[in-house]
C-alpha cells in the first residue's frame, strides 16, 4: 500500500516526474505507438475488495477506454481515500456509471463456469463484487501490450519484484485461487522457469491452459489472453 500510495502521489503532485517514469518503462519494455503505457493516468494497482473476495485474476496493466477513462481518473483524483474508495468498490462504480468491458464480459463466462452457475449480465457487477480482485503487473494503462519471446536481465529486474510484491502483498488475505491472463505471464514464469513444475493441458495448437500451485493456492495460467479465445475454452470445457 505504501508503494501504491506513493505512485498515487508522484502523479497527482509530480506530474512531469510522473511521466517521465511512465515513458522510461515504456522504453524498458519495448513498447511502441498505442502499445505505450499512457504517462497521464493515475496508475491502477488493485481492483476489488481484497479482503474477502476469493478469486484473484492477474492482469499486466489495465486497458484504456477512451469512453470510461477520462471519467474514472477525474474519480481517481479527487484524494488518496477517494481513489482506495473508488479501487476497492471498483464493480460497483462500474455498474452505477453503466460502463460496460469486453475483458469483464468474457470474464463472466469463465466465472460462470468455475462456479457452474450461470451469471446474468445484471448480476455479474455485483457477483465480481464479491468473489473477485484484479491485479495488474504493470500499474499504467494502455489500449494493448505483448512482450518480447525473451526478457532481458533488465526487464526482469522490473518484473519479477512486481509480480513478488503482488503475491507477498494478497497472499496474507488466503485467496482460494488465481488466475494468470495472458502470453505476457507465460513468458515471465513459464518461460523463464519461475514456476517449473506444473501440468499442461493443450486446448488447441496455439492455446494452453498450466496448472501449477503458489503457496499453497492453486493457479491456472493462460498462455493467450482468455477474452481472446474463452469460446475455444467453453467449447472445450463442454
């Protein structure tokens, strides 16, 4: 929290030194044109009530709507306690403001299936609500992002302290399981062997599902962004 906390404050009271963290990160990892992280937005670390909700899914940075973003930052400025406020209530925000997420609907599905219970689309905000946290590797929006096949010693000196953080940081609330989305978490842990043992289960030539165990909680790991093919996994799972 003390890490969010000043990150918080460098964008709102430093902005210039803000940015040019951001920028410095985006030329870290390669990033280019609309893959660059956005140097003007508060940074999103956590979302959902991570005191109870059981379910973590680790995103590697929040996307960028540019319909529900200029108002969700103009929320996120307001202080330091209005920005936890609107983090921690974040669905809830969501549903009142009526914004709707591709990433969201299709995470709906995948929940609904974990649980065998159908969630409607006027359930799922509140549904999130309460089962779900989302965490973000990478704090500062963008509208894409891929990794190079190979980090170097330099990317993952980022890396690897942000995703430990995030695990040392959710771990002393006993989440039931997490959720890893995405090529850019096959590369940093599978790749890399940070997790090496694990089962893996290919749902096509191109898509495949790692099991493996953190700590005692289980883990499932997308090795492509789920949003992108969970009607290959529902077909699968049927």
């Amino acid at each position: 929290m003390d890490e969010i906390k000043t990150e918080y404050n460098l964008c709102i009271k430093e902005p210039h030194e803000y940015k040019r963290k951001v920028n410095s990160i985006s030329d870290l990892l390669l990033l280019k044109g609309n893959q660059r992280l956005i140097d003007t937005d508060c940074p999103v670390f956590i979302v959902g009530n991570y005191e109870t909700a059981p379910i973590v899914t680790f995103g590697i940075n929040p996307g960028y709507s540019s319909k529900n973003n200029p108002t969700e930052d103009r929320e996120a400025r307001i202080s330091w306690e209005h920005y936890l406020q609107l983090y921690k209530n974040f669905y809830t925000y969501f549903e009142s403001n009526h914004f709707e997420s591709p990433y969201y609907n299709a995470l709906k599905y995948l929940m609904s299936g974990l649980i065998k219970k159908d969630i409607s689309n006027e359930q799922k905000w509140k549904f999130f609500d309460c089962y779900l946290i989302n965490m973000e590797l990478i704090p500062y929006h963008s509208t894409g992002i891929t990794f190079s096949t190979f980090l170097s010693n330099s990317q993952l000196e980022y890396l690897l302290p942000r995703f430990q953080n995030s695990i040392d940081f959710i771990i002393n609330y006993r989440p039931k399981l997490f959720i890893f989305n995405g090529s850019p978490w096959y590369i940093l842990l599978i790749k890399n062997k940070i997790i090496k043992n694990f089962d893996k289960v290919s749902l096509t030539k191109k898509f495949n599902l790692y099991f493996f165990i953190i700590q005692d909680i289980p883990c499932i790991l997308f090795d492509k962004f789920f949003q992108r093919h969970f009607w290959v996994f529902l077909m699968k799972v049927i």
